[in-house]
C-alpha cells in the first residue's frame, strides 16, 4: 500500500463501513449535504414548541434567565422516540434521558447503513463509544430528585448511553461512554480504533451525542460573554463575536479495513491516522497551546506516514471567538510547517531556519511567533498565497488546503463536535466538493495566513487531490483532517481517506426482487417513501448503483419484520415509481407483493411448511413463488436465496416520531415487574409482631412488643411481604385461625385473606371463626367484616355492573391475542370463538410443554389461527420473552385473556405455611407479570379471569378462593394503576 510518502504503509487503516446522522434541519445524510452545499445557516431561535411559558416573548424575565431569544442549531422532535420498536414502555421511554434515545435510533441506522442485520450481530464482539457531555440531563434530574425524593435512576445517567446500546443490542464487547467536552466524540472513534487494533472488538460504533434539556446553560454562557448575542456564527471572521450551541449526533460503524475487503462492504472512508493529547499549562484552562496542537497533527501524520501535501483539506474545531480562532489556524500553519520541513524524503530541499518555515517551540500560549505576512484573496476573504521562494521544499510551495467548520451551519455540538465534522468530510468526499463556512466575509486581522498552504473555503468548490482546480488526480483518493478541542484542554485529531467510489450502474441484467418490511403499515409507508426519495436522488445526480446490489442489502442487511412488501424492477427508475405508489396508499401498477407475515402453522404436510416450501424454491430457482412465502411467513428468510452483488448504502427504517417528555423517576422495570405490596414497610416487617389492647375493643398495632400478646407461638417459616404471620391452634380443639398483616383493612389487597377466612369457616364445623389482623389498621373480624379507624364496620359484597351504554367491541376483527392457562378447558373455548367469529390470530400459554387440544383446534378451525406457546406466568422473565415473541411473530398484541391457575385442593387447618400460597401464584403473580411486560405495547385491554369462590369461599379449595379473590382485587387496582401511568 502506498500511502503518498514513497514508503509503503503498514495496514492499519481501519473502515468507516456505515454511518448515521440527526442533526439541525437533517436526519439523513442526503439532507445534511443538501443544506451543506447550498451553504444554508441551520441556526435559529429555540423553536416554539419547547419554549417554557414564562420564556416566551412578553413576559418579564424572557431576556434574563430563559430560552425565549436565546439561539443555536436545534433538533426537530427531540423528545420523540420510537419506544415500541425497541420493546420500550411508554415510562420507561421518559425515564431515558433523551440522548440515550437517540443513540438507539442512530446505532440502528449506523448498522442498516453498512447493510448489517441488528439481530444477527447480537452476541457478538461489537464495541459502543460515545461521547456526550451531561450537563442538562444532570440538572433535570437533580431538579426532579429534588421535588420527589427518588434517585437518580439509570435512564437518565450518561454513563449508561453506550451501555443501553450493548444492552438493547445484546453486544459483549467494550461499552464506554468519556466526557472530554468538545472533543469527546473524536476521543470515542479514538478509542474505537484502539480497540479493533488491539482486537478488543471486530466492530466498533463509535459517535457523539448532544441535546439541550435545560435553558440555564444557554443563559449561563451569555451572561460570561462565550455566545454570539445575535445568533450568527462566524468562524475565522473579523466579526467573529462567540460561538453558538448546536444539538445533534452522529454514529459511525467501524470495522478493521482488511475485514471490510474480505467482507465485500461498501466503504464511506478510510481512518489513516487519530490521536489526541492535553495542551498542559497555558495562560487558562480554555486556552488551546497552538504549539501541542502543532504536535499533535504532525505525530498523526507521521504515525500514519501520510504526506502533508496529499492532505487538502482540514475540517477544524472552528471556535468562532476573536482569540481562539487565530490560536488554532497558528496550530495547524505551525504543523505542517514542521511536516514539510522535517519529512524523511525532503534531503536538500529542506530550508534553512528562519526562511519562511515555522518552528514549534513550546512556550504559553499567547506567545508563539505567528505566520508571517497576511494577504487577503478575493472579496477579501483571506485566501492566503503560498510563498514562492526558493527556502520552501517544493512539496510544500505546491501544498494547498482548505479549511472550514460545519459549526458554522449547525452551531457547536459540544461533544458530538468532532463526529459533526467527520461526517461533514466524509459526505463532501462522497460528492468530492467542499462545502462554503457559512458566514464568512472578512479574514480576521488576527489570523496569518501568507507563507502557509492554508485558505478559508468561502464558497462551494470542487475538491480534487491536487491543487484547486487541477484536473490531474481528478479521481485520486481525497485525505482530510478533523480537530476537534474539549474547553478542559483535551485535542484530538483524524486523518481521514475518502472510500470506494461506487461505479454508476450500467445496463441491468434481468429483473430483481426487493423486499421491504416494517412492524406496521405507517412505517411500511415512510420507509417505502425514504427509499424512493433516495432512488430519485440517485438517479438525479448519475450515481446510482447496480440494482442487484440495492437488492442483495435489502434481502442480507434488514432485519424482517410483520408488514411486508416485494418488488419486481427491472431498473432504479421503475423501482422508484412502484415505492412511490405504496407510500402514497396506493396499488402499484404491477411488480408487486404485499403481505402480512404470520408464525408457521403447527403440524402440516411438508408441502405445508413454508420454511420447506422456500427451500424448494430457492433450490429450483423460482424467485416469485420463494417472495410470495416470504411475504406471508416468518419463518422464511432471504438468506436461503443464493446471493450475488454487494452491499450498499441505503437509507434505514423510518422510525416513528412519538413524543415521550423526559421525566426522571425511579427504575420503571423494577417498579413495573413488582407485584403490589400489602403494605408500604411490608419488606421490612418483623418476624413477629406484637399487638397490645387500645382500651376501645380493638388491638391496635404499636410497635413490636415481646411477648406477644397473641400468647406463645412457634415460627415454622418466614413472613412473606403480604403476610406476615398465618396463625393457628396447635391443637384440634382450637377456636380458629388469625392472620396478621400490614396495611388497612380497605386495601384491595387483602381480599385474598379474607376469602381465606371465608373458605375456613366452611371448613369446619361447627364453622370456625378467622381473624385477620391488619396492623396500621385494625382487627377484622370473621370472614367478610371489619372495621375502619372510626370504629365503621366494613363489608365487602358483590354487585352487578350497569350494562354497557356503547355497542362498540374490543374485540378486532384479525386480532391478535393471548391466552395464559386453561388450555385444556375456558381458554380453549375462548380461542375457537375468537378464532371462528373474528379470524384472530390466538396464542394459547401454559405449563405443558405442548397442548395436543390447541393442534387439534387448529385442525378444525375454518378460519383464524390458534398456536400453543408454553409460558409459566410466575416468571417475569418468561411472560417478558413470551410477549416479546409474540410481538416479533405477528407485529403487534392486541389482547390478554389471563385465566392461568392452579387447583391445589387440601383443607386450610390440614394445610402448610410453605404451601399457601401456590394457587394465588398464578393469577396474581401472573396478573402483575403481565401488566409490567404489555405496557406500552398499545394492549387494547388486559382481561383477567376471576371466580365466585373469591367471593363466597370454596370448601377444601382454600388456594383457589384465595387466587380468585386476589385477582378480582388485582383488576381494581391495575385499572387504576394503568389510567395512572398513561396519564
């Protein structure tokens, strides 16, 4: 490999393979460059919608401490997130801070950019960095924290950004997150590097993210005179007057370049060469030392053996101040003065000191010998000339480079800085043009540019290898650098090559079918509309690729999901016009598949199976008859189709813009997969609690008192949280049974125990009386009264429901529903009339392993379709698997029945401690297991499955009341919960 020096290179390059973008006005790459090349200022006032009230304009402090006339380059929708396409509840979604979101949603597209399945490159050794700065969201929560008492949880920690990533993903290899302000993102692909060098990891996202949740620190950095009052950004400008905040992020998917070209992946650009230092003492902090700058850049050429004169562009940090601007154009005159100078070939054309050239001796900043001269180009713009005398190396007489900052369109991403400009370079290598520093009209006195290669790009230019406007290396490869500056003295640097250029497509051979899906039909809609935008663009500026390579990344690098469509084109063109007519509703004319996939049916002959179905097709070569399955089925997959062609760029799934405000809280999936207490201290309770006479009648609770005033006892096991002692006489002759428990007596939780009483009165005879003794409430006696703390007797009594005022049913027609439990009886029923009266799709759970009654429903059923899925509803982590399968199988849930129990019959006074219990286990522990698992899935309802013995007892089926009468308290109280959490 020749890497421009005449000395070949060693192969440590390493791929920019996919990459993603959100930034100010573009969430696509072809977006961005569009604003890029028109030269538009993405800068604006803060948009309406997240204006506070007391900001907006008339009010009294809108100039002092608000958002309201506060400026910067802003995301649209940034609190919107595609919770369900990640399996995210609603809470949960803002409880995540945003930017934890957000890099979701980029790392997806990073992936599906470089034509990768997501789901495929689980458990493999795939790193996530990330840097992100965290002041808003700190503030946020620490406000929150404040008025609630709660901790901080996870969904809001920045270090958990790139762990959500690995996390969601399911990837094992490093999950780092730095903060080093300005330069954190470039400090991330840094670290990446490291790490596919070291062999850490065989992939690597790398990337930054910045949004502004807080106005305090816009209000902050205006009143210490660091932004530009008037919102304008002007990067090495005579007026530069202050930076401008800006929000965004970008994700980039890195890969060893060897393993990029054994895998035939389409490659956006090279990394030859990143580092990054600390400039040590200056005159402040914030100060950057030109002369560490300087030997930064030059130690990442030399590391990489790149040539400074094959370097024709440097994006740099761009601080758009009066002083830091001159700092960092000196940095970079100083190191490729140093790199032309002291070049292994240079031999005799090397200078004499003093003659043109520029040392780097270190010294405080402020203080360094400045580039001589300055000349102002055309329209004044400070174009400076390379000098001509006969002192400099004739490389660097003929060395030109352009420099530029994207701030100047998007504002200051702070810590996604650095990957804001590596994607600025890497798109303007794609279109090998450079983009104008929006702003820019006058050089700043400060900054000296005579005597060096460097000029400011003032307009939009075509960017070859050689010199501006050469027509030799018109094709060569494109190499460019990227600084970027953190304010607590951190630099970092990449040396970037533009990638493979993709050939224009020529004559297509034969017609090729393209396969798209999405969990429902809107996203089916807008990714179809993505795609056609995109294919218009293509075709607009003659760059698009082979057909049968836009067909093998669909078919190898999208993950399938329920919605599916296929076309048939026998061009880009006709491809575009058939994506055209399915994102506007309508039918194509023809070429076309369309349908919804669904599980594989149990039993069947193999001409049945749609898995073996697919096989034969792709065996016998019928790619019709192999796409009509695939649209249909689930278990079908593209890879069974020989392939041919390779990966391209493409644009990603059209994630759906869900609004979800971040509101810090405590660990939704731990509060969520609790089942509910009987008492607010009931994990604290005593092994024994005493109870002593109040004088009125009734044992009020005090604290524990030994002895108990309930006479000896003897503990055979511990409490349980809704329980704390189940009593009862050790004898046969004894008067009855008294439980004792925490809370009040109206608690809906304590339904189960009175029924339990009830079911011990009709036990014995003569019938026993039970007590259950609530403490922090009152004595309740016998099985269906108490009393509340003004002495009221309480019943509980059943009632029948007003009929329904509305002849809508929830039920659909194609619904998709679950059944937990009894599938051998009710529940077997409800799926054959769900299955014969609305055509659902109905899955039956249980704790068989298999159910022979569910396959022989499903033999008989004229229309819907019933599947068995073993689930045991006690384990949360199963009813999360199952819901989650289920959901992946048919796209979406509408309905739960639960009816899950179990009959454990056996006397109360014959019973164990240790056993009591397991009936309830089922239906409340299931109940509550279920709520947590469908929240946020857009459940039409969740129907629980009750009994009369909940309410009246059941002789000898003690567990069976007790569950019953739980899960009637259950749905009370989850109704009620759930109302509250959408609220």
């Amino acid at each position: 490999m020749n890497n421009g020096t005449g000395v070949p290179g060693h192969d440590q390059d390493i791929a920019v393979v996919g990459l993603s973008l959100r930034l100010p006005g573009s969430r696509t790459p072809d977006e961005f460059w569009d604003h890029l090349a028109r030269g538009r200022s993405l800068i604006s006032e803060v948009p309406e919608r997240r204006r506070r009230e007391e900001d907006r304009p008339g009010r009294p402090h809108r100039e002092s401490d608000g958002t309201g006339g506060v400026w910067g380059g802003f995301v649209d929708d940034a609190d919107c997130f595609d919770a369900d396409f990640f399996w995210i509840p609603p809470r949960e979604a803002r409880s995540m801070e945003p930017q934890q979101r957000m890099a979701l949603e980029l790392s997806w597209h990073a992936l599906e950019d470089a034509g990768y399945r997501a789901d495929r490159l689980a458990g493999s050794r795939t790193g996530v960095f990330m840097g992100v700065r965290h002041w808003d969201p700190a503030e946020l929560v620490e406000h929150g924290a404040e008025e609630t008492g709660a901790c901080p949880p996870a969904g809001a920690a920045h270090a958990a950004i790139a762990g959500r990533v690995s996390y969601q993903f399911g990837f094992h290899g490093p999950s780092v997150v730095n903060d080093t302000a300005g330069a954190g993102s470039l400090v991330a692909v840094e670290q990446a590097v490291q790490a596919l060098h070291r062999g850490d990891c065989d992939h690597a996202l790398a990337g930054g993210i910045n949004l502004s949740s807080s106005p305090r620190h816009f209000t902050a950095f205006a009143k210490a005179g660091m932004v530009s009052p008037d919102g304008r950004y002007r990067a090495f400008d005579a007026n530069a007057n202050g930076y401008v905040r800006g929000e965004g992020g970008g994700v980039l998917l890195l890969k060893r370049a060897a393993d990029a070209r054994r895998d035939g992946d389409a490659v956006h650009a090279l990394i030859k060469g990143v580092g990054s230092s600390h400039g040590a003492r200056t005159s402040s902090l914030t100060v950057t030392d030109p002369a560490a700058q300087a030997e930064l850049i030059a130690g990442v050429h030399r590391r990489a053996g790149i040539a400074p004169e094959t370097v024709t562009y440097v994006e740099t940090h761009g601080p758009g101040t009066p002083d830091g601007d001159p700092i960092e154009i000196r940095g970079l005159g100083q190191a490729f003065a140093d790199l032309h100078e002291n070049r292994p070939d240079a031999g005799a054309d090397r200078p004499a000191a003093g003659k043109g050239m520029l040392r780097t001796g270190r010294g405080p900043a402020g203080a360094r010998a400045g580039l001589p001269g300055a000349a102002k180009g055309a329209r004044g713009t400070g174009k400076g000339r390379p000098g001509t005398g006969t002192g400099r190396p004739e490389a660097a007489q003929r060395h030109r480079c352009g420099v530029g900052s994207v701030k100047t369109s998007i504002g200051h991403l702070e810590g996604a800085a650095g990957i804001a400009g590596m994607l600025k370079v890497i798109l303007a290598m794609r279109h090998r043009q450079l983009p104008a520093t929006v702003g820019f009209e006058e050089l700043s006195p400060l900054i000296k540019l005579d005597g060096s290669p460097l000029y400011i790009v003032d307009r939009l230019t075509d960017w070859t290898a050689g010199p501006p406007g050469s027509a030799a290396n018109a094709t060569a490869p494109l190499r460019a650098g990227v600084s970027s500056f953190g304010f607590d003295g951190t630099s970092a640097h990449v040396l970037l090559e533009s990638g493979d250029t993709v050939a224009p497509a020529g004559a297509e051979r034969g017609q090729q079918w393209l396969p798209v899906s999405a969990k429902d039909e809107d996203r089916l809609r807008e990714t179809c509309a993505g795609l056609a935008r995109w294919a218009r663009s293509r075709i607009g500026h003659n760059d698009a690729p082979a057909l049968a390579d836009v067909a093998r990344t669909l078919r190898q690098g999208r993950v399938p999901m329920r919605e599916r469509v296929v076309f048939r084109a026998g061009s880009l063109a006709e491809w575009a016009a058939q994506l055209e007519c399915v994102a506007a509703g309508e039918k194509p004319p023809a070429g076309w598949l369309r349908g919804r996939a669904r599980a594989k049916s149990p039993g069947g002959s193999d001409a049945d199976d749609p898995a073996a179905r697919a096989a034969r097709c792709a065996e016998e070569g019928r790619p019709g008859e192999f796409a009509a399955v695939w649209v249909r089925s689930l278990c079908v997959d593209w890879a069974q189709w020989p392939e041919y062609g390779r990966r391209v760029h493409l644009p990603g799934y059209a994630f759906a813009r869900t609004p979800h405000p971040f509101a810090p809280t405590v660990n939704p999936e731990a509060a969520a997969a609790t089942p509910p207490q009987a008492g607010p201290d009931a994990s604290d309770a005593p092994p024994c609690a005493g109870l002593r006479d109040s004088g009125s009648g009734r044992r009020n609770p005090a604290a524990a008192l030994v002895p108990s005033a309930l006479g000896g006892t003897e503990a055979h096991a511990a409490p349980a949280s809704a329980m704390w002692a189940w009593l009862r006489p050790a004898g046969d002759d004894g008067a009855g049974w008294a439980a004792v428990a925490p809370g009040a007596p109206d608690s809906p939780a304590h339904a189960p125990l009175a029924a339990l009483m009830k079911t011990g009165h009709q036990e014995t005879t003569p019938p026993n009386t039970g007590k259950l003794i609530l403490l922090g409430g009152c004595e309740q006696d016998g099985a269906a009264d108490g009393l509340d703390r003004d002495g009221r007797r309480l019943r509980r009594a059943t009632a029948e429901p007003p009929p329904a005022t509305t002849g809508e049913s929830l039920l659909r027609d194609g619904g998709i529903y679950w059944i937990t439990g009894d599938a051998d009886g009710l529940g077997l029923l409800l799926a054959e009339r769900l299955c014969e009266r609305h055509r659902a799709t109905v899955v039956v759970g249980g704790r068989s392993a298999h159910s022979p009654a569910v396959d022989a429903l499903q033999v008989r059923l004229p229309h819907g379709e019933v599947t068995y899925r073993p689930t045991d509803v006690t384990d949360a982590d199963a009813v999360r698997a199952a819901v989650s399968d289920i959901r992946m199988q048919y796209g979406r849930l509408d309905g739960v029945f639960h009816a899950a129990d179990v009959l454990d019959d056996g006397r109360l006074a014959n019973r164990l401690l240790a056993s009591t219990g397991a009936g309830p286990a089922p239906t409340a522990y299931g109940a509550a297991h279920i709520d947590a698992a469908t929240r946020g899935t857009g459940l039409d309802f969740l129907l629980l499955f009750g009994s009369a013995a909940g309410a009246a007892g059941n002789a000898g089926q003690d567990d069976h009341a007790t569950a019953h009468a739980d899960t009637n308290a259950f749905l009370d109280a989850f109704a009620a919960r759930r109302q509250a959490s959408a609220a």
